[in-house]
C-alpha cells in the first residue's frame, strides 16, 4: 500500500519515480487547448437577425477547430474548420463574415479543438446524444488530443 501511495504521489507531483533500480518516465499535461472562446459581446450577449457576430479564440497549442452551432430548433451546423497557431484569433479571419439569420432565440457555439486534421466526419444533424457523436468526430481525426469549449448568444 506504501509503495502504490509512493508511485502515485510521484505520478501527481511530475517527479521521475524509481524502483529497485527501474525508472518510469512520464509526462501529465493538463494544459487545456483552448483558454478563451467568446462572442465578441461576451458570453449570453444579445444580437439581432442581420448583425454580425465575431468569437475570440485563444489556443494554447496549434491545431484544428471547427466552430459547431446548436440553433434553438436543436440543429447542430458547421460554421467553418480551420488550423490555427497557438495565440488569440478573432474568428471568422479576414474580411469574411458570420451574419446571423433566424431561429431567434438561444445559440450554442461550440469549439472543438483536435490535434490532428478532422477526418470526413460532420458534426451537423439533430443529436440526442452529442458525446457520442464527438466521440465519432474525434476518432476520424485520430486526435491525440482534443477539447470542447461552448458559449452563448442570443438572437432577437
């Protein structure tokens, strides 16, 4: 029991542990991917059919996002895919714009971060079960590592 209570205190403090003469080596990295994901307003900020919205986006590591909204109906589209360095990103880039269009009411964006490029897998039809088809999502891309973050906006 000592020596599990050693090796596990050795796995959470990000120290080399050694046994009898054998050494394990090991990374834990619990950095998120993605530190910030907002509307341009905020989070829950209001806008109306025909104005324009913008998200910040900051990324710890380089990698695919795809920016997935879920609509009041609960239709759940794909806005844009994009690689991104590391640093904060005010999306969409350049000159293209996100006009916002009814349903009015509760929009959901959600980012997802992989790794690695996403595979021919969609993240667009009416889910009951969303996990289940972001665990779909992921394998496609063969993602090492991946994350999902959300916010809101409402449209009046």
């Amino acid at each position: 029991m000592r020596l599990l209570a050693l090796v596990l205190a050795g796995l959470l403090s990000g120290c080399a542990v050694t046994l009898e003469g054998l050494t394990l080596s090991y990374r834990l990295d619990f950095t998120p991917a993605i530190l910030r994901f907002e509307p341009d307003r905020g989070a829950g900020a209001t806008y109306f059919v025909g104005e324009e919205v913008r998200f910040f986006l900051t990324l710890a590591f380089p990698g695919w996002v795809s920016l997935v909204v879920v609509d009041p109906d609960g239709r759940t589209y794909t806005l844009d895919r994009f690689y991104l360095p590391r640093g904060t990103h005010v999306l969409p880039p350049g000159a293209y714009r996100y006009v916002l269009t009814p349903p009015r009411g509760l929009h959901r964006v959600r980012a997802v971060y992989t790794d690695s490029e996403p595979g021919a897998a969609r993240l667009e039809g009416v889910y009951t079960d969303w996990d289940a088809r972001l665990r779909l999502y992921v394998e496609a891309s063969r993602a090492a590592r991946h994350q999902v973050e959300e916010t809101h906006f409402y449209v009046y």
